[in-house]
C-alpha cells in the first residue's frame, strides 16, 4: 500500500518505495519528488503531512521554503542575461554597480559573485535577520564593506547574501528586481509555482517548515571573527522565523524562494536539456558550458567542507555529495535536505523538497536515498 500520490513510471518505482519507506517510518513528515528526462516528467510524486499532529496532507500544490535551492533559481536568472549579452561574466561588478567598488572590491568580478569566491560572503554586524529584508539598506551595506579573503582564491559560501549581490547586479541591468524578474522571464512562461518573494495569496498552501535538531556545538565558543561564524550568524537563521509573512514575501534570492520538486524540476530543466526547452532556446551551449567551468575546488571558508563551484551550482564532489553523479552534472542543496541536481549526461533532473529538517548543511540521508534510486534507475 502506497502512501504517496502522483504519477512514477515503472523504471522508477524504487524512489516511489524510497519515499514511501521515509514517510512510513517518520522520518520524513511531508515531501515532494520529481524527475524529469528530457524535461519531461517520469516522476511527480508527493506525500505526507504538513503539520506535525498530521491532521492536514501535503497536496499536490504544497510549496514549502526550500532554502538554498534558491540560489540555482538566481543563478539561472542572471546566466539569462549573460546569454542576453547583457551581463558578462568576466566582467567588473562595479561595472554594473559602481559603488560596489568600495574598499577593496573594484576588481570583483560577476563570476565571483556566482561562485561564491567574492570574498563578499556575508554582513558585518550590528544587523538582525529582518534587516535583509530591505533590499536597498542590505545591499548598501554590502557595497561598503571590506572582502573577508582575497576575491577568486577560494570559495566562502555566500549563504544569506548571494541573491542580495546577484539581485542587485540584475537590477541595475535590467531595471527590475530579482523576484519580479524572475516571475515574469521564468516561472511565469513556464507555468512554474516557484517564489522569490512570495504574495499573502500562497500562504495558505506553504508547509511549515520543522527545524532540524540543534547543532551539537555552541557557536560562541568558536573564533567570532572566523568566516564560518560570520556567515552563519550575521545574521542568523532563525527557521521559526520562516512563517513570518514578512520573511516569506521579502526577495531574498538566497534562502526565501517557495515552490515544489515539480516546479524546481520544471525550471531547472532548462540546464539538463542544454538550454532547449518546450521548443525555446532559453540558454546557448556557450552559456551552458559556463556552468561547468570550475571557479574553486577545496575546503570552503564558510562551511569548511571541500566543496566544487562552477558558475551558479555545485560541480560533482564525492566527499560532500557522495550521491551526486559524476560527469556533466550539476547540482545544490537547501539546509535540511531539499536538493536538486541536473545531468546533462542522461537529460535528467531530480528534485526533491520536505518540511522536516533533516540536520547538516548540505543533503540528508534522505536526499541520498532519493537520489541512489533515482540514478540506479538510469544507470
């Protein structure tokens, strides 16, 4: 007896058993799966609850914050100007945004900001977690400040910032902001139910997000002047903070955006055709082999984990992502196990959003066994 609903085709149906094991067992109390071949969908699959007392079913519209997944939605909004020749990855940040050239930062490049090698990783206190909120006074702040490592030396994950940077770069070409950019070049012509900056007329369906267990260690007693304190904690992350209205509705192109797997699949499968998608040349092979051009390889600064980053996404790495395919393939994950990966190799994306945090910063056993099934299937 199944416990979950929604189409999974035959070669598929250990992932259907792998998420109804999940939720059977407790572990998983309410998720999404989807893959895509050739961006079609073979599975669409959900099930679950969105509350803890499991008194409501997670639907077939159920979005829930699916944090850093996020980031592949930025990315991919400004790797369409690129291909636009309206943004050149080669080129100055300051370029675009003059004051960001202050203190150290004129030679920054758009890549860094992609990459996660800016040095720019996150914001100097004093600030709280609805200061980033405001999109002008962050992304001010941010132009003022000092690089925290030398810019393109090594990757230092712009957790909280990364959609503040690229945003604001976005709009001063284009003039709109990120989420409505995004809205009206890629959700909106695909017909994608995904948020940046999500409207009071969506609350209804947003799963609560459960927080992950606490971290086993006290960040005061760490360096507070170490990169992986400040990023993490200027500021932080409060997840209860997440069923806030103001949190869900405010642009923050790193860690706020609400969809689904079926919307996640359906928009990044842009990347795992290889920019032709419905028809529509949306990203050229020059854009898509930009992807896939290595920027930093190593221990990052901020999560101190070794880490791969091409432009926009996570490239193969076994150590962090033991799941992740090799070849050509590209991928992330949100803080508590949503994750997404496109393999241009096989025409694939797989995408996967839940409720309940797992704990860890990238991926969850869960994700992994979600991913095993799926490239067991094709392989």
């Amino acid at each position: 007896m199944t416990s979950t609903h929604g189409h999974c085709a035959t070669e598929f149906a250990a992932l259907r058993e792998a998420l109804d094991t999940q939720l059977s067992s407790g572990e998983e109390l309410g998720a999404s799966i989807c893959v895509t071949v050739d961006g079609e969908p073979v599975v669409d699959i959900w099930g679950g609850h969105t509350d803890t007392e499991r008194t409501s079913e997670w639907e077939r519209d159920t979005i829930v914050n699916v944090f850093s997944i996020t980031k592949t939605m930025t990315a991919l909004s400004a790797l369409l100007l690129v291909d636009r020749g309206s943004l050149d990855l080669g080129a100055k940040v300051a370029h675009y945004w003059p004051e960001f050239a202050a203190n150290g930062k004129a030679d920054i490049q758009i890549r860094h900001l992609l990459a996660h090698t800016s040095g720019v990783g996150g914001w100097e206190l004093p600030l709280e977690l609805a200061d980033i909120y405001d999109h002008e006074s962050s992304v001010k702040r941010l132009a003022e400040q000092t690089p925290w490592w030398e810019p393109g030396t090594a990757s230092g994950y712009h957790a909280l910032n990364y959609g503040h940077l690229i945003g604001e770069v976005i709009r001063r070409v284009d003039g709109r902001t990120l989420g409505r950019f995004f809205a009206e070049e890629l959700a909106g012509p695909l017909g994608a139910d995904f948020h940046i900056g999500t409207g009071p007329e969506h609350f209804d369906r947003i799963a609560p997000l459960v927080p992950p267990p606490a971290l086993e260690f006290d960040m005061a007693t760490l360096d507070q002047d170490s990169i992986l304190v400040k990023t993490l904690t200027h500021p932080l992350l409060d997840y209860d903070r997440t069923a806030d209205p103001q949190w869900r509705s405010a642009e923050i192109g790193a860690v706020n955006g609400h969809g689904n797997a079926r919307s996640i699949a359906r928009l990044q499968s842009i990347v795992s055709c290889g920019g032709v998608l419905d028809g529509r040349t949306w990203l050229s092979p020059d854009t898509i082999d930009a992807i896939f051009r290595e920027q930093s390889n190593g221990l990052d600064l901020a999560l101190l984990t070794p880490l791969r980053f091409g432009i926009g996404y996570g490239l193969p790495q076994s150590q962090t992502a033991p799941a992740v395919p090799d070849g050509r393939v590209c991928w992330w994950a949100g803080v508590g196990g949503s994750f997404v990966v496109n393999d241009l190799d096989r025409g694939i994306t797989f995408a996967y959003a839940m409720n309940r945090m797992a704990p860890g910063l990238i991926g969850s056993d869960r994700a992994d066994a979600y991913l095993t099934a799926t490239f067991e299937a094709v392989a």
